[in-house]
C-alpha cells in the first residue's frame, strides 16, 4: 500500500534532531570575586547601565567581553555598593570605585609633607612582608567618609579615640583603622606603622593575637584593596591628633584569616 504524501510529512517532522553543544567558558573565580580569569585570560567584573538596564560581565583589560559575571558576584558586589552608596555614573563603571588623583599634602607633621602616596605606600610595604601581592589604592570616597568621622570626633567626642557605631546617623559601613597620640603631631604613614607593629603579636596558624591585632590584620587583609584616611587635631590642654582610615571591602571577618 502506497504512503500517502501527508503520512510522509509526518513522519519526517517526527524525527529527533540532536542538540547542538556550545562550548562554556570556564571562569575561575576567588570568594571575593576580586581575582577573575575566563579561560586563563584576567578580567574585572564590571557594571554596565544602558537605556535604564544594569548588566553585569567579565571584561578584559581592554574593556572586552570575556563572559557573564557570576550570579554570586552579581549579589555580593552589588550588595556592596548599596552599602557603600556609589553613584551609578557613568554609564559603566568598575566595582570597587577608585581613583589615583595627584598626591595632595594631608597634614603636615615633624616629618614634612603627608600625602595620599605615603599612605598607600606605607600600607603596601606591610601587605609585601607577608606575601600579599595586591596593592592598596587610594579612594576619594573613603578618604571623606574618613574625614567625617574624625571632623565628629573633634567636634562632638573631644579628639577622644572611638570607632564608628554599628547603627545611627554615622553607621560603619567600612573597615577602620583609629590612631590617636598626644603632645605631639603624626603622619598617616606613622600611624600605619603603629598598626603594623601589632603583628608581632598575630599568629597565623591559629588565626589569634596577643593583645590587640585588628589594626594590623586590616591592613594585610587580603580583599581589601581600595583605602581613605583622614586627621583632625584638637588645640586643647592634650594637643592631641588622631588618625581615621577606613577600608573596602572590610577585613577581619569573623572565621577567616587575612591572606
């Protein structure tokens, strides 16, 4: 018996076609979505807003598509810029915000002239000394918010030493670092070396300290790449100085260590 042509129709519709398998890129990527290579080539996670719509990717140094940017990332980034309240201008921008303007004076001291690249450099000689290779940059962002909480602690506590309240108008968003001395003036960079001096007292093994230690493991710690700082002096019967900094992402989380 003949097929009729519609029968024939059907069964060739009928037919399974084989999927076509396209090749993924295979993304590595730390915790901290700071360190990212897609397919052995680094890359930067980076925000992108067109026309209203905010998208995320992996981009090459040269600001080219390497793939998507991992859901995880997506939340723990952009959790941190809510947190840190950055702008979303310009249309596309990198995640931390930075910037490298020329060094200004921030104080003077006995020893001269401080500036943003002492500070930075002072930091970035303690991260070497334990193997931390990434390097602090310095964020205008971070050095105001600095700035504000040591313009409140002259002002409102009396140059006293006090970390920002976990809640409030002047919740801690940030890592930070406090640094006050009397009858005398000190640089940004003098303060880091206070801090670090805290690490003869810090063992890794065990991930605890003799004493206090916080100040010098933000410092080394690992994810945090971008820091402010700020001074204020109080002209009273102490004359003292006190020195803010404050750090993103933050360090010294409960249960890691800092590299």
């Amino acid at each position: 018996m003949r097929k009729r042509l519609t029968d024939i129709a059907l069964t060739i519709l009928c037919v399974p076609v084989a999927p076509v398998a396209f090749a993924q890129p295979e993304v590595t990527i730390d915790k901290y979505c700071s360190h990212v290579t897609v397919d052995g080539v680094a890359g930067q996670i980076w925000r992108t807003t067109e026309n209203g719509i905010t998208t995320w990717a992996i981009l090459d140094a040269n600001r080219q598509y390497l793939a998507d940017a991992p859901a995880r990332c997506v939340e723990i980034l952009g959790d941190m810029m809510r947190r840190q309240e950055f702008l979303a201008a310009p249309s596309i921008q990198p995640i931390p915000s930075v910037s490298n303007p020329p060094p200004k004076p921030i104080a003077l001291s006995s020893e001269g002239t401080n500036t943003s690249d002492d500070i930075v450099a002072a930091h970035n000689r303690v991260r070497r000394a334990v193997g931390v290779s990434e390097k602090m940059r310095w964020s205008v962002e971070l050095a105001a918010y600095a700035q504000e909480w040591a313009d409140v602690l002259k002002t409102q506590r009396g140059c006293s030493i006090e970390h920002r309240p976990r809640t409030g108008q002047y919740a801690q968003k940030y890592g930070e670092n406090l640094s006050w001395v009397s009858g005398k003036t000190q640089t940004g960079a003098e303060a880091v070396s206070e801090w670090a001096s805290e690490g003869s007292g810090y063992d890794y093994k065990t991930g605890k300290c003799t004493g206090v230690c916080g100040h010098y493991t933000q410092i080394v710690w690992r994810s945090s790449r971008i820091v402010g700082c700020a001074t204020a002096s109080c002209q009273g019967s102490t004359k003292s100085q006190l020195w803010v900094c404050n750090y993103a992402p933050p360090g010294n989380v409960p249960g890691e260590k800092p590299y």
